[in-house]
C-alpha cells in the first residue's frame, strides 16, 4: 500500500514538473514577444519624431520666406532661398538626432 502511494506521488510530482517546465517556457516565449513589440514602438516613435522634425524645419522656412516676399517684395527668392535653408536646417537636425552628427558646442556643455 505505501509502495502504490509513493508511486502515485512520484508519479503526480513528474506531471507537475512537467506541466512547471512548459510554463516557464511560454514565459520565456511571452517575455520575448514583449520585448519585441517594445522595440518596435520605439522605432515607431523615433521615426515620428524624426518625420516631424524635418517637415516642421521646411513648412517653417517657406513661410518665412513667404512673409519675406510680402513685405519686402522679392517674390519669388525669398520663399525659394529659405525654404531650401529650411530643408537644410531639417536635414541638418534629422542627423544630430539619429546621433550621425555632433551637437553644437554650447549644448554639449549645457549637457555635461
């Protein structure tokens, strides 16, 4: 009799480890999904970012260049030379937030 109820307890303690093992690994599975899924709203986020960096630096100098023209009368170069100086300003502030191009000097030694 104590014979069958050692068995039967290896036995269930067998099942248990088991069931214990296949758990962890759907954890691990889980733990890998999320991660993932983390990873890729941060690209998301980045590249939003970026987005709207480089076209708020172009609309931001045609308009400038707009309202140069309307008041001084140069139309059409002054929307023409800064909106290129806004796509350079937009390109320009695309690389130092990919961290492809230094920050200026007076902001790094605000950072430090």
């Amino acid at each position: 009799m104590a014979d069958d109820r050692e068995e039967s307890l290896e036995q269930r303690r067998r099942q248990l480890e088991a069931e214990l093992a296949s758990k962890r690994v759907d954890d691990r599975k889980e733990e890998a999904r999320e991660a993932s899924a983390e990873q890729s709203r941060k690209g998301y986020a980045q590249a939003m970012k970026l987005s709207s960096e480089f076209i708020s630096a172009i609309v931001v100098g045609a308009v400038l260049g707009w309202l140069f023209d309307h008041f001084v009368g140069t139309t059409p170069w002054g929307l023409i030379v800064l909106l290129l100086l806004g796509f350079c300003a937009g390109v320009l502030n695309v690389l130092r937030a990919a961290g492809k191009v230094a920050q200026p000097l007076d902001r790094q030694n605000n950072d430090k």
